[in-house]
C-alpha cells in the first residue's frame, strides 16, 4: 500500500488554482483532475479532496442537481371525443391501400353458428397465409440454388 507523502502548501494552492481556473474556463471538461493531478505529481483523489475544501459550499457545481439515469416515462390518455348532439361531421374517408385488406366483418351476434362461421374463414384464411408461404419458401430455394 502505497504511504502519502507530505506535499508543500505551495505546491496545494497551485494545483487547487489550476483546477479551478480550468473548470471555470471549460466546465464540461471531464479530464480536470487527470490532468492536474499528472501535471504536479499528486494523486487524483488527493487532489479532489483540496479542490472541495477549497471551493466554498454555494459553487456551481455542487448545487447542480444530479441527472436523472433515466428519462421520466411518460404516458398519455386519450380521451374519447364527445359527439354533439346536432352537428355530426362524417369521418374523413381513409386512403386506399397498396394491398387490399379483407373487408371488416359487422359485428357477429355471440351465437353458435356465427362462431362456426367465424372459424372457418379464419382458417380458410390461414390455409392461404400458409399456401402464399410455402411458395415463397420454394421461390427462395430456387434463387439460392442458382
């Protein structure tokens, strides 16, 4: 373990004066101590311990306060917009898409044969899905046997 050596007043008010005078003129300047503390021969945390007790308690950078390590989160409602009674706009038409989706299905009523019908054009609809896979399967090995 290292012993710390006694170091002049003069040499402490030096470096302490340096680093301050740098971190007045570049307060973003992360290598203060570093390079001070190579700059006299006095170790960085030694050096650290002279620039506190030498700076007064209302220095700019001790009432700075800590950065979050997050952003804050933050979360929005949307509320629902209230109709009025009299003048109802009708809703903007959306564009047409490049591929055409399935039309929307009205609401079924929660009866035994609209849910038949229900799953089976969910699976007449899954059976193209994977009919329209396979051959996009076999058109690229196609391609990488070339």
């Amino acid at each position: 373990m290292p012993h710390e050596t006694e170091t002049d007043d003069a040499t402490r008010e030096a470096a302490t004066a340096r680093v301050v005078q740098r971190l007045f003129t570049n307060p973003g300047d992360r290598n203060v101590f570093r390079v001070v503390s190579d700059e006299f021969g006095v170790g960085e945390r030694l050096l650290r311990g002279w620039v506190e007790a030498a700076t007064p308690a209302g220095d700019a950078r001790s009432r700075r306060a800590p950065r979050p390590r997050f952003s804050p989160v933050v979360r929005t409602r949307v509320e629902p917009a209230v109709a009025s009674e009299g003048a109802a706009e009708p809703a903007p038409e959306p564009a047409p898409a490049s591929t055409p989706e399935p039309a929307p299905t009205p609401e079924p009523e929660h009866t035994a044969a609209a849910l038949d019908d229900r799953r089976a054009s969910l699976e007449s609809e899954i059976a193209r899905l994977r009919q329209g896979n396979e051959s996009l399967k076999a058109a690229m090995r196609a391609l990488l046997s070339e």
